[in-house]
C-alpha cells in the first residue's frame, strides 16, 4: 500500500490542475516536443487544436491530427481528465471501492466503475517484468462460500460454479515482486507455462510437493523444496514466508473491500494487488507512477 506524502499528492495536484495541461503532458510524453510527423515525415511542432482533445502538424501542406488520449485509459472517456488523475491518486494510496469513488465525484456507478477498471488495466500492463533470483511459488483459494469438490485421484478442481472459490497461482520474487493469476484448474497444464513465462531460468524456486510444477530443474530452474515451517528450514532460507503472508494480506483486502469481486474481474484486482506490491518495494514515486498510468497503452479485453 502506499505512503505517499500529502506534500507529494499535493504536488501531482498543483502540476495537473487542469485538463489542457493534462493533455499537453500526455502528448508530449508520448511524442516530445519536437517529432517526425507520420505523414509529412518533416521534423515539426504539434500545436493543439482549438475545441479539440488533437494537436496538429505545423506543416501546412501537412495539417496531421493525432489524438493522445487515444489507446490510453483516457481514450473515448467524457470525465474531466482531473477527476481522473485525482482517482488514480485515491487507488494509489489505499483501496478505495468503486461506490466510494461513485459518491466523493459526483460519478454515476458504471462511469466509476469503467475508471477504476482501466486504472486497473494499466497497472496490470505495467507489470511484465521476469523474476529472477529467489522465487517462492504456490496457490490459495479466495472467496466463495461453498467448498470445493477436490477429485481426491488427480487432486484437480472439478470446475467452478457460483459460489465456488477462485484459484490463485502466486509468484514472489523476495522483497521484489509479485505475478498473480487466476486459475481454472490446479493441473500441469495450466501452471507450469505460468512458470516458464513469468520466471528466468537458472531462478532458484521454493516450491512445496505440489507435482502440477513439472519437473523445474530439468527446466533449468534450482528448485528447492519447502518442507515445513520448523525453525531449521527458515534459518536455511528454504521456505515460503513471503508468499504465505502476501496471501493473507491479499485476503484481508480482497474479502474485505472487494466482497462482490466476480471471478470474470479478479484477474483485475490481483494485478492491481501486484502493482501495489512491486511500487511499494521499488519506493517509486507516486508522480512517477501516475506518468507511467497515463501513458501505459491498454487492451480493453472483450
Ligand atoms: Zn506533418
């Protein structure tokens, strides 16, 4: 979770106080101050456009529109970039539930809601960073109310209903970060291309007796197995801590502001979770933070 000073929030807010300077900054950002235009392919200014969210070639013959906002999290949006930054600021420093930001303003539930979710979305595009180093792996169950119905021969999940609970795949890097994924299924198949996606070979990874890994160390992975919580297993640095206590703070958080969170949507949340993990380690600023949201390019899943 963030601890960012009033003195820092402050500063965001007095930098981005209105929506043309908003809109000045993600342009050029995304495209400096002097460019090669696309089209006439001349080094040229791009001028902002009178009643327009487009800034224009200054070449004549050229007049070229481009339109920042476009495949960001701002594209197509009607509410004031302001109230935007400001929201990004309230889910950088604590959760925050998509009522609350409904309510404080002054938004209907489903525009909050579509804020909130692209916010989402650029975080999650923010965190595509391989682990290395030590790694612990290993899964939990969130939510849901009913138990779940374990095939006792393969141990797999016999598929999900409503009221089921979600499966969770986690990835920790010590004290750097965090990949979470919703999953299907407990089974090779789904887990172990988690694996060889998200974490370098040569990695060292502390894993328990679960066999949905694979065989790692012919991966070239340094798997080490996690035996129990007895004193002389976390002396030797062989154990899985850090991932067990993301899981409880991760339900704390989940269960305790995202009750209603579908399993459609928690992909969503864990990236947001991760996101909150990975700026916390790196003590990156919150002005860095929100540029990075501002100008992350987003793919709105269907
Ligand atoms: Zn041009």
């Amino acid at each position: 979770m963030g601890t960012y000073s009033s003195i820092a929030i402050n500063a965001i807010k007095a930098r981005y106080n209105s929506d043309d300077i908003i809109l000045e900054a993600l342009f050029t950002m995304r495209y400096g101050t002097v460019m090669q235009c696309p089209k006439c392919n001349e080094e040229v200014k791009y001028r902002r456009i009178a009643e327009r969210k487009s800034y224009g070639c200054s070449n004549y013959e050229c007049r070229n529109q481009i339109y920042p906002m476009k495949g960001t999290i701002f594209e197509g949006t009607k509410t004031s970039l302001v109230t935007w930054i400001d929201i990004m600021i309230d889910l950088s420093k604590t959760y925050t539930s998509t009522l609350e930001i409904a309510g404080r303003y002054l938004l209907t539930y489903k525009t909050a809601w579509n804020i909130c979710r692209k916010i989402r979305l650029a975080k999650g595009s923010l965190l595509d960073e391989i682990l290395s180093g030590v790694v612990e792996i290993d899964e939990t169950f969130l939510g849901g109310k009913k138990k779940l119905e374990v095939d006792k021969g393969k141990g797999e999940h016999r598929g999900k209903g409503i009221g089921d609970k979600d499966i969770v795949f986690g990835m920790l890097q010590r004290k750097k970060r965090l990949r979470l994924f919703s999953i299907e299924h407990k089974n090779s198949e789904t887990m172990e291309p988690l694996i060889d996606k998200h974490i370098r070979t040569g990695t060292t990874i502390h894993r328990d007796g679960n066999a949905s890994y694979g065989d790692l160390e012919s991966k070239g992975y340094k798997p080490k197995l996690v035996k129990g919580k007895s004193s002389k297993t976390f002396l030797r640095g062989t154990h899985n801590n850090n991932i067990e206590a993301a899981w409880s703070r991760l339900k704390k958080k989940i269960e305790g502001t995202y009750v209603w969170v579908s399993s459609k949507h928690l992909q969503g949340y864990l990236d947001e979770y991760c996101f909150y993990y990975k700026t916390k380690k790196s003590m990156e600023s919150l002005r860095d933070i929100i540029d990075k949201l501002m100008i992350a390019n987003i793919k709105i899943p269907s």
